[in-house]
C-alpha cells in the first residue's frame, strides 16, 4: 500500500511540475558556443570557453576566405548571428553573437588557423621574458604566450626556480633548478611546459592537477632540436627522502596529440630523458616516433600513453603540442636531486 502511495504522490508531483510556466525560475542566461564545425577542416575545433574563443584548423594552402559552417550548437533557448548556413570570411577572425534567452549577449572569436608549412613555436629560442608577481614568465606578455612554468605556483610559498639566464647579445636561456620545498612536500622539480598553471592553489599530492599542458597544432615534424645542458644534483632521493639507487634525471620531450573534448589520443612522441652530466651548451636532435611506441623503444616505459588516453589512428593529424622540460624527470613524485640544473635554448621542431 505504502509503495502505492507513493507512485500516486510521484505521478502527482510531476503533473504538477508540468503545469509550471517556463519562465517560472526566470530566463535562462546561457550563451555558450558547444560546437561549431566547417567542412573541410584538417582534424577538430578546439573551444576556449573561458576566453570565448574557438580555432579551427585547416591544411596549409587552405583558402578560408568563404566558409560555410556545417554545425553550430549553442546554449539552449539561446541564438546566434550570423547563423549555421551563412558563409563567412574567415581570413581574418569572425566575430559570433549569441543572445540568451534574458537578452544578454557574448561575443565569441572564432578563427580559422591554416596550417604553415614548417611551423615553429612563438619564442622558441626563450629570448622574451615578462615580470609578474615578482618573477619572470616565458613570453611577450601573460596574453600572449603558449609558455608556462610551474612558478606560479611555487612563487605562493617560495621563490620561482625557472629564471631566464643571458647569455648575451640578446640570447636568453631558460634555466630550470629542482629546490628543496618550503611547504609539504620534499621538493619542487622545475619546469618550462607549453600550456598554462591553472588558478588556485597547487595540489601537494599532484602537481599535474594544476596544469593544462599542450598548444593548438597541426603539423608532422620528424623531430626537434634544441640545445641544453644539465648538471644532476647529487643526492638522489624519493618523495619521503630515502637514498635511492643512480641519480636523477632531466625530460625533454614533445607529444602530438589529437584531441576531441576531454579525449586524448598521441599521435606522435619524441623524448629524451637522461641523467648525463652535459656540463658545456649540446645540441640534441630528438625523432619524433609516429604510431604506438612498443617495448622495443627505449622510452616504452615512461613515455607510453597514460591511462584514459588512446593512440591516434595512422596517419592521424594532430590537434595540439605539447613540448616539456624539466630538471627532474620524477619530480611528479618529488623523487630527484635538490640542486639538478637543467638549460634549454633555441627549440625547434625539425621539418
């Protein structure tokens, strides 16, 4: 009988429900851009909510001066002009407004990005460094570079441990130092990443958290090369300060990926790590290895696809980049020496 009861008291509440107006909670103010495709475009949109920007790729020699878009999806109840079918110059950025159902309005930047035919990376040789919050940052200015460090995060309980270094004549160098911890944890790897520090304050149990590695990118370059140098710190320790056997590491590494949302597949990986004293400035030349690597390479273990992503199909183009360094290949785990001293100048991706 109780069970009765409440079916007819749960049939009742949802009658009820029905009966109420749509403006009963008031307007919706949502005004996202979900989707938005164009046909012939060279692999996925990448959205930029936060930003209200959106870039679609296209083949280098693509002419993007009239595009139609295919798909657009929007917030619910909202609109958007120009609309789905109306083609667009996308030679330069195309500015959409979307209306909620309130009235208000967002404007999104949506771009066309064609592919160049040998692209590098925006201040790859780390000649320009902007100050903010007391130390430096890689690039122009905090709007305009695809660099990052983890000092943002370090600068809230410390001092940052990846500095430009002039070596003269306008040639900067990024020197990355692994330093003992102020706070929680034994110690702090450094690293210079393409992708950005997320706010908030860091997560002690894992540093990763806090970061959103990778860059917008399109080609198939067969490696990079940069120059560097990197002097190990001498006592090698795990997490909870134990000896452990060897001696810490440097990464250098870049992954191709093809993403879709919060999907990941590699298309490509290319990754040195190595404990070598490299005490003068070394030109290193990195493959880049196209495919699933298998237990034959000799970076199988460490630079294998972490778990929830997958390997792209062949031939697959890539969506993004994302190149690291870092002073202590397991700083994750603050395992590594407190004084490894890892250089890196002029990257650059070899076509």
């Amino acid at each position: 009988m109780k069970k009765v009861l409440k079916s007819i008291l749960l049939s009742l509440a949802l009658v009820a429900l029905g009966c109420i107006k749509e403006d009963k909670f008031g307007l919706s103010d949502f005004k996202e851009i979900e989707a938005f495709e164009i046909p012939g475009q060279a692999s996925v949109t990448t959205i930029r909510p936060a930003e209200r920007k959106i870039e679609i790729p296209f083949d280098e020699g693509a002419d993007v001066s009239a595009l139609t878009p295919s798909r657009i999806e929007i917030s619910n109840l909202a609109a958007i002009s120009p609309g789905v079918g109306e083609p667009q110059d996308f030679s330069e950025p195309v500015i959409y407004t979307v209306t909620a159902e309130d009235g208000s309005e967002a404007q999104w930047e949506v771009s066309a990005v064609v592919a160049e035919a040998q692209p590098q990376l925006p201040n790859s040789a780390f000649d320009l460094w902007y100050t903010v919050g007391g130390y430096q940052q890689p690039g122009e200015n905090a709007e305009n570079t695809i660099w990052d460090t983890a000092n943002p995060g370090l600068a809230l309980v410390g001092g940052a441990n990846t500095t430009p270094e002039d070596l003269g004549g306008g040639d900067f160098a990024a020197r990355m130092v692994s330093v003992r911890a102020p706070l929680l944890v034994r110690m702090a790897a450094a690293t210079l990443y393409t992708g950005s520090f997320t706010d908030g304050f860091p997560n002690p149990t894992d540093p990763r958290s806090n970061i959103d590695f990778g860059t917008p990118f399109t080609a198939r370059p067969a490696g990079f090369r940069v120059e560097y140098r990197y002097l190990p710190g001498t006592e090698y320790l795990d997490g909870d300060g134990n000896p452990l056997p060897g001696g810490d590491q440097a990464d250098l590494y870049v992954l191709l990926e093809q993403r879709d949302g919060d999907q990941i597949a590699r298309v490509g990986t290319g990754w040195l790590r190595s404990g070598d004293i490299v005490a003068e400035w070394t030109t290193l030349e990195v493959p880049i290895k196209y495919g699933p690597l298998s237990a034959s390479d000799p970076e199988f273990e460490y630079a294998n696809i972490r778990p929830g992503e997958t390997w792209a199909e062949a031939g697959a183009r890539p969506t993004h980049i994302t190149v690291v360094f870092s002073s202590s290949a397991l700083g994750d785990f603050f395992t590594g020496a407190i004084g490894s001293e890892l250089w890196v100048n002029n990257f650059e991706l070899v076509y």
